[in-house]
C-alpha cells in the first residue's frame, strides 16, 4: 500500500519551498502582490508536483538501472499510479489557477503545465532540455503577475529562468560526474544572476522609503539576499569545479534548488516589497534542512 512517505518522495516534496517565490517575484514585480498571490502560488505547487511525478514515470526505466531506491522502481508506487498522480495533480493545479485568477491565469497555467509536461516526456534528454526547463520557471513568476501585466514581470522571470538553466545542465552529470568546465560556466551564470536580481528597475509606482536610514536599508536587502544566494549556490558550484564528482553535482544541484528563495527573495525586495522579499527568503534554510531527510533531486 502506498503511502505519504511513498508520495512526498516522488514529488520531492521539499523542492516546492522553491515555488511560491516564484510566483510572489512576479506579482511584485507586476504590483499585485497580495491574496490571489497564495492561491496562484498553491496552483503553481500543485503542476511542480505534478511535473516530478510526470518525471519519474519517464524515467522509471533507467531509475531502475541508477537510482533503484525510487519509489517506481523499488516497487513502492506502481508506474500506474504515479501517472495518476502526475495527471491529477495537473488538473488540480490548473483548476484552481482559473478559480483564483481567472483567464488571465489560465492563459498562463495552461501553457506552463504544457511546458512542464513536455519537458518530462520530450525535451528532458534532449539539447532543448536546460531551455525548456528554465521556460517553466520564466512561466511560473509570469503567472503571479497574471492579475496585472506580466511584462512588468519579464525582467525577474528571465533572471530565474537563467537561474534554472545553472541547475539544470548540472543535474544532468548528477550520476556521471562532471568536467571543471561545465560548473565553471554555470558559477559564472550565477554570478550574472545575481547582479540581475540587484540591478533590475524598480517599480516606478513602490512605495517610497519614508527617510534615509530605511532607504538605505532598503537599497541593501538584496543585495544581502542576492549575495546568500551566490554564497550558497556558487559555493556548491566552486566545489563541484575543484572536484567535480557525481556527489558534489547533487549537492550543488540540492544546493540550487533549495537556495532558490534567497534569490527569489532579492528579485521581490528590488521590486519594493522587502518584508516579504526577507520572509520568502527564509525558506532557503528550511528547504535546505528538509532536503536533508528527503532528497530534492
């Protein structure tokens, strides 16, 4: 019989802490950060778990060869049902992206849930694939600035599509290893990520800081936010360089994964919502230590 410990391990459960930040760097980026935001960040959860069932019934063939402790090949969770999962979960997640934002949400849901499925089914082993994951999450902030005018938004959903691209080309050496230049490319991918997400225009409509000390304040969170990223993803990224073994690919690729939020964090406080920029970002710690008990890989 399966179980929820079986089911949290074929979503990866803890990589969706990395999900709502995404869509909270969109909306405030748009200037609509507020209560459709946690629906549409809960409809984005729903198609991420949805995208990691899809991906293990892709590859339960040659999990059984490299990863037999999954939950499809060590027969803890039938190919069946993981596909019922992955289909149930999509339906629910676009669902409830048109019941919280309408048709401006479903016209961006539909095509992620599009792009996530095609990557599992199509693109993942392909040259496409780094591409056409980052276009999932370039996707996902777009949708939390559905409710408003997601080109406002393209700017942050570009940075975290960049982002996505670094962790995916090194998750695919997480069993084979490495050569130094390829976590060479993506720390240097990082490095331009990160000065995107302090960089970019502010909103012309934020609310401005009531005096110098808090602009200051302000000015500085992401770049804080943005440097915790570099100094948790890019380091990850510099040992993989110094010994580039199957081992330190997957934690730089958990390691990205689980420091997405920091990022996410500094793209929301540029955009004027520092509070919530910081508290998006505390879940970078929190995915890092879950990730510790279930892999997020």
């Amino acid at each position: 019989m399966t179980s929820l410990a079986d089911l949290a391990e074929l979503v990866r459960a803890p990589a969706a802490l990395s999900v709502p930040g995404d869509l909270v760097a969109g909306a405030a980026a748009a200037g609509v950060l507020g209560p459709r935001t946690a629906g549409l960040a809960g409809a984005s959860v729903l198609l991420y778990w949805a995208g990691m069932a899809a991906n293990d019934w892709a590859d339960r063939g040659l999990d059984a060869e490299e990863r037999p402790e999954r939950p499809i090949p060590s027969g803890r969770i039938t190919p069946a049902a993981a596909a019922g999962v992955a289909a149930g979960l999509t339906a629910a997640g676009l669902g409830l992206a048109a019941a919280v934002g309408g048709r401006r949400a479903a016209a961006v849901a539909l095509p992620l849930a599009a792009t996530i499925w095609g990557y599992d089914l199509a693109a993942k082993n392909t040259a496409a694939g780094p591409v056409v994951m980052a276009a999932c999450r370039g996707l996902d902030v777009l949708l939390g600035a559905s409710p408003g005018r997601p080109v406002r938004a393209l700017p942050a959903a570009l940075t975290v599509a960049a982002h996505t691209w670094t962790v995916t080309a090194l998750s695919r050496r997480e069993v084979s290893g490495a050569d130094a230049a390829l976590p060479r490319r993506t720390l240097a991918g990082t490095a331009l990520v990160a000065l995107a997400a302090t960089t970019l225009p502010r909103r012309a409509t934020a609310t401005p800081a009531p005096g110098p000390r808090a602009g200051a304040v302000a000015a500085a969170l992401p770049v804080g936010l943005a440097g915790w990223y570099v100094a948790r993803y890019g380091g990850a990224q510099a040992r993989v360089a110094a010994d580039p073994t199957a081992g330190r690919v997957r934690a730089a690729v958990g390691a990205g994964i689980t420091g997405l939020p920091s990022l996410q964090g500094a793209l929301t406080a540029r955009a004027g919502a520092g509070l919530v920029g910081a508290l998006v970002a505390l879940a970078a710690p929190l995915g890092g230590r879950l990730a510790r008990k279930l892999s997020p890989t």
